[in-house]
C-alpha cells in the first residue's frame, strides 16, 4: 500500500511547489523588461522531477515498457509550447520559420505518439473469456 | 492575470504527465494513462496559445494541421515498425528542441543581448548540441532499423574513432564555452552555426560504429537526450513545464537503457564506445556437431503429453510472421488443459518491451507473458521448452564460455526443460555467427523449416489428431 502512496505523494509535493513558485512570480509587477530568472527554483524544478520521474517508471510493467516510450516521446513534445510562442510571437520571418517546423515537428510526435500508444494498450487483453471458451 | 493563469494550467499539465506514467504500471489503467497525458497537453497548448504575445495564428494553425497529417499515418505503422517509428519521434522531438533553440539565439542576440545571460547561454548551448545529434543519430537508428539500403547495417569503425568523436565534441565545448562569455560579440553569430554543424555529425558519428543487436539500448539512449534537450529548452524560455516533463522523459529514457544493459551484460559506456569494431569471430574447429531433428508428428505427440509447455519467442518470430500461428498452437494446447506460459527476455525484439506487444496484438493474454526471472525458477518443471525465432537469449554458453561474445549476459533457462524444440530455417550451423550449444544437447530436437509453417503444421497436427485420442 506504501508504495502506491509514495509517488502520489511526491507528485502532491511537485505540484504544491510549483504552485508556491507560480504564486512567488505574481508578486513582482511585471514592468521590468528583463526579468531575472531565477535558476535555483529552475534547478530545483529539474532535480525533484527527476526523482518523480525514476520512481515512477521504475514501477511501470515491463509488459508496456514499449508504450511507455511511445507516451513519454508524446509527453516531451511539450516542446510544442516554446515553438507556439516562437511561431506566434512578433518576430522576424526567420525565426517564426523555425518556429513553424519546430511546431510541426511537436504536433507530429504528440499525435503520433499517443494514437500509437492508445493502438498498442489496447491489445492487452486477460481475455477471460476465450480462455474460457476455449477450455469448454 | 493571464500570467497566473497560464502557470496555473501548467501546473495541472504537470500533474496529469505524473500521473499518466504512474497508471502506465499496470495494463488495466494504462489507457487512462493515455488520456491524462493527452488532457495535460490540450491544457498546455490552449494556455500557451491564450498568451498575449502570440498574434500570428495562420503558421499556427498550418503547422499543427501538417502536425496531425503526418503524425497520423505515423501512428498507423505494423507494430514490427514501431522501433523505427519511435527513433523517428525521437529526431522530431531533437530537432525541435534545436530549432527553437537557434531561433531563440538569434532573436535575443540581434534584438535584447541583456537576455544571453551566462546561465541562458549554457542552458542554449546545451539544448542545441542535445537536440541536434538526437536529430541525426536518431535519424540513422531509424535507417538502420528500417534497413535501408545506403545506411550500413554492419557496424562501421575506422582507426582512432573514439578520439575523433571526442575531438569533434572537444571542439564543440571549446566554441560553446567561448559563446557563453562572449554572447554578443561580433563573431558570436557565425561560431553559432558551427556548433550546430558538429552536433549533427556527432549524432551520426555515434550511431553510425553501433549494431543491430545494441538498438534497443541505443534507441533508450536517445530517448533520454530527447528528453534532456527539452529539459535545457525550458531553462531557455524560464518554462517549468518543459522541465518537469523533459525530466519525467529523461528519466524513462535511463532507466529503460539501464535495464536493456543490464539484460545484455554490459555497460553504458561499453555500448557506446567499447565494442567498436567487434566484430564476432567465429570459433574454428572443434568437431564436428551434428542436430537432431524431430518430425512435426513426433512433436506434436510430445507436446500433447506435456503439462507445461514454455514458448520462448525471439524477433525471428516477427520476422517470420508466426505471431498468429503461435496463438493457434497456444490455444490448441490450452485446450487440452496444458499450461503455456511465454518467456520473455528483455533484449527480445528491437527496443524495450517490444516481443510484448507483438504477442498482444496476436490476443495472447498478457497474464500468459512472464519475464525471465520469474519463469526461470519454472524450467527444471518445464516439460516442452519450445524455441521460436531466439537464439543469443537461450544459448548456455553465456554461463561459462568466457570466450563467447556473449558470455556474462542472462538468459532463458531452456536448456533445463525436460525437452526442448528449437525452430531452425536451415540447417547451416553459425548462421547468427555463433553456434548455439543449446541445439546440440541430448535433449533439444530441431524442427527445420519457416517458423509460420511449422507451427501452422503443428496446429495443424494438434486439431485434426485430438479425435483419435
């Protein structure tokens, strides 16, 4: 039972600290036209999702252990949010240019990887019922 | 106001990427999986698109249309071509990792310099020199998986190969240390693009010394950049989204490698950089061993006797197409009230976790899959271990032959089963380069022939003689 709660629990703690983090942000008036980055929290960010990240694929089936690649390139696309802004943003044609075929290459990889993933799991079948077929 | 929203929408993005690896743990709430994850990225993607900053929304739109034209039919793939459509993704999420980095460069250096802070730089260097060897190295593991003609299959090596690859990254690191004091110097813009240069032909120098049989690690490994590189991206755009779910990919990336190195006996770095040019030499001499081979009726008799019959199936199974011929035998077998169970190593296939879902989509019962420690205490009980398409995974030399290539790495206990059959296409010995010692032994009987018609033939055995019985 321990062990369904754990990462439950350090993903509760993620999100309470990136809420924290997102509060903190609020507080400074957004006038300053360069604003700091803040690498510790950044930092922070990386090194405690990293943990999540091993102690829950440590755990994941290694009967999906293909699915689970399919998803987690899906998930990375999460690149898809820096080409939006580079694509969209008032920039140089160059560069939204760049943007663009970052963007498709994203959409590519999340289309692709969760409609593989989903294909995939869906084979799994206990198929009760043709063993149970089968024996009669 | 729309900041908060913004940050808030990916802090639920985050949480639902958790939790859709988490209920990636077992197959009953995997699927959930799926649709948490594809949730938290319609979340991300509209906060994103809300933001006032973006106004031009035709590229936008064009380019996620072209997303989904081409992603679908990606998706679509026999699952034989997963492996390749996977290293695909992973140059697609590499180069854009790239691209947005360079894009990101160029627009600070000629319009806000105050942004290429030093940690920006490091945090942009690292993102490009990332994403563009994924990009490449990806793109050749995708080629020699999918075999085409002008990628080499065979390992390519030449002499002082580990010293150059280092030399090229060594000049890398030299230019990108320099970038990183200096962003806005007058020569900044022109050393950019040479390390972009030599990130992509790093890629395929890495790529190009590996074999066949190191894929599914390889592919584990470049899925771990992938994620790194969207790692360095969001501490490029100051976005914890991209780091959270760069990590959560990064992660699943080493741990799978770490488990395709470990099932193979080797290390990280052998796998890189060791076993270049290796090239198996074949043991000469000794005497003469000789097969024993078995009818499909002589089989089929034994098989009918036996109350647990273990399948070990290898990617020549893929190869042959037998998936559904095997399903057949299973269910003729489980219809005599025999237990069948698969063992499967985890180097079975061409990337992690792949002869599992060829044997679901032929609707054999996940629960009949077992992985190789747990069915290996089971061989001694083992009546009927009946080998398709595997040979490395089931060889005993890997036990005590220390001049075996393989030697060290863990296998599939087959050779303590009572009977084995092994399903060979000819009858040359040293086919796959090293002689199997397991097709030699007192116990083993060779049923010759393609594995999809041998089974065929033993279904074909086991449906028309269960009457006479």
């Amino acid at each position: 039972m321990a062990r369904r709660i754990v990462p439950s629990l350090m993903a509760g703690l993620l999100v309470v600290g990136l809420a924290a983090t997102a509060v903190a942000q609020q507080a400074p008036a957004e006038a300053a036209a360069v604003q700091p980055i803040d690498y510790w929290s950044l930092l922070f960010v990386f090194v405690l999702s990293s943990f999540i990240g091993l102690g829950i694929i440590r755990r994941v089936s290694r009967l999906l252990h293909t699915p689970l690649m399919s998803i987690t390139n899906a998930i990375s696309a999460i690149a898809v949010v820096g080409s939006i802004i580079v694509t969209g943003a008032e920039y140089p044609t160059p560069i939204r240019i760049m943007g663009a075929v970052a963007l498709f290459a994203s959409m590519t990889n999340i289309v692709s990887g969760f409609l593989i993933t989903d294909r995939m799991l869906k084979m799994f079948k206990t198929d009760h019922k043709q063993i149970e077929g089968g024996r009669s | 106001m729309i900041h908060g929203l913004v940050q808030f929408s990916y802090l639920i993005a985050t949480g639902l990427f958790v939790f859709a690896l988490h209920w990636m743990n077992t197959p009953a709430t995997a699927r959930r999986g799926v649709y948490a994850g594809v949730a938290a990225m319609v979340i991300a993607v509209a906060a994103t698109w809300a933001q006032p900053e973006v106004v031009h929304h035709v590229w936008i739109i064009l380019a996620i249309l072209a997303g989904f034209a081409v992603g679908v039919p990606l998706s679509r793939v026999p699952l034989t071509a997963v492996p390749q459509r996977t290293a695909l993704s992973h140059a697609f999420g590499g180069l854009a990792a790239g691209l947005v980095g360079t894009a990101k460069f160029y627009l600070w250096s000629s319009e806000g310099p105050e942004n290429l802070t030093t940690f920006r730089m490091i945090a942009i260097i690292t993102e490009i020199v990332l994403g563009y060897l994924t990009f490449t190295g990806s793109l050749m593991a995708a080629g020699k998986l999918q075999e085409v003609k002008w990628i080499p299959q065979r390992p390519v090596t030449y002499p002082l190969q580990n010293l150059s690859n280092m030399a090229l990254l060594g000049i890398a690191a030299v230019a990108g240390i320099a970038l990183t004091i200096a962003p806005t110097a007058a020569w900044a813009p022109k050393v950019f693009p040479v390390i972009i240069v030599l990130a992509l032909l790093f890629g395929v120098l890495l790529i190009i010394p590996i074999g066949g049989a190191d894929m599914p690690t390889v592919i584990a490994i470049l899925n771990a950049y992938a994620g790194l590189s969207a790692v360095a991206m969001g501490f490029v755009l100051d976005n914890k989204l991209l780091i959270t779910a760069g990590a959560l990919d990064g992660s699943s990336g080493l741990i799978l490698a770490i488990i395709m190195c470990k099932a193979m006996n080797r290390s990280f770095a052998n796998v890189l950089f060791g076993a270049f040019g290796q090239v198996q030499q074949a043991k000469i001499g000794g005497e003469q061993k000789v097969y024993k081979a078995e009818t499909i009726e002589g089989a089929a008799q034994v098989l009918e006797q036996a109350n647990l019959v273990v399948i070990i199936p290898g990617y020549g199974m893929a190869v042959a197409q037998a998936q559904h011929k095997v399903r057949e035998l299973y269910d003729q077998l489980k219809k005599r009230g025999i237990t069948v169970k698969f063992a499967i190593h985890a180097v079975a296939g061409r990337m992690p976790g792949h002869m599992n879902v060829l044997l679901a989509e032929a609707d054999i019962p996940y629960t009949d899959l077992m992985e190789m420690d747990d069915i290996n205490p089971d061989m001694p009980q083992c009546d009927v271990a009946l080998v398709v398409g595997a040979n490395d995974v089931v060889n005993p030399a890997a036990r005590y032959d220390k001049s075996s290539p393989i030697f060290g790495m863990p296998i599939i206990d087959a050779d303590r089963a009572r009977t084995i059959f092994a399903i060979k296409r000819s009858k040359k010995p040293g086919f796959a380069g090293i002689d199997n010692e397991l097709y030699f032994s007192e116990k083993t009987w060779m049923l010759f022939g393609d594995a999809k018609n041998v089974i065929g033939e033993l279904v074909k055995q086991l449906s028309g003689g269960s009457g006479l019985h």
